[in-house]
C-alpha cells in the first residue's frame, strides 16, 4: 500500500501513516537502515536531531504547534515496535491521554 510523502530529502522520507491512530500521524523515516533506536550508534545523534527538527516542522504544516502533539519512537514488541526500521511518529489533532496504552 502507497502512502503520501509529506516530506523527503537526502536522509529522510516522512509519510502519513496507512493505519493512523491521531488526525493526524506521520512517520518520519531515515534513509540509512537502523532496525531500531538501540542499533543506533554516536554517529547516528545528528540524524535523530534532525529527525526531531523535521517533526517540528511538519507539525507546523498541520497546524498542531499551539494545541501539541505527540512524538514518539518504539522499540522491540513491548514498546509496541512494529516495522524493523528506525522511524519517528508524529501524532497530533486530538487530546492524547497518558499513560499511553
């Protein structure tokens, strides 16, 4: 399944997510393979850097800054990590309740 580009460049690629769970969900994705943010290494920092600066950006475009939103990232099947690649959610369009499910 296809999904909208919201954002691209040399190292990401952002996308709506194809099972949204908020208004509004982007995925940011780097382009270089890290299965996970515990594979991460020293050199890899400026690029989850980034990653969060290119989440502020998008959640300009939505129009989230003033109400928030969410950013999160998962690891491994209890941190609900489903997909073997590094990604960052944007979530945001709605309250989010805490403690997450």
């Amino acid at each position: 399944m296809k999904s909208d580009i919201v954002h691209e460049d040399e190292e990401l690629v952002a996308i709506n997510d194809i099972n949204p769970q908020a208004p509004v969900h982007v995925l940011i994705v780097p382009r270089k393979h890290i299965e996970s943010v515990q594979d991460m290494k020293p050199e890899d920092a400026a690029l989850m850097a980034r990653m969060t600066l290119i989440a502020r950006s998008i959640a300009g475009q939505y129009k989230l800054n003033e109400d928030g939103y969410r950013l999160v990232v998962n690891h491994g099947i209890h941190g609900g990590q489903t997909v073997p690649h590094l990604h960052l959610h944007i979530l945001g369009g709605r309250r989010m309740t805490w403690p997450p499910g």
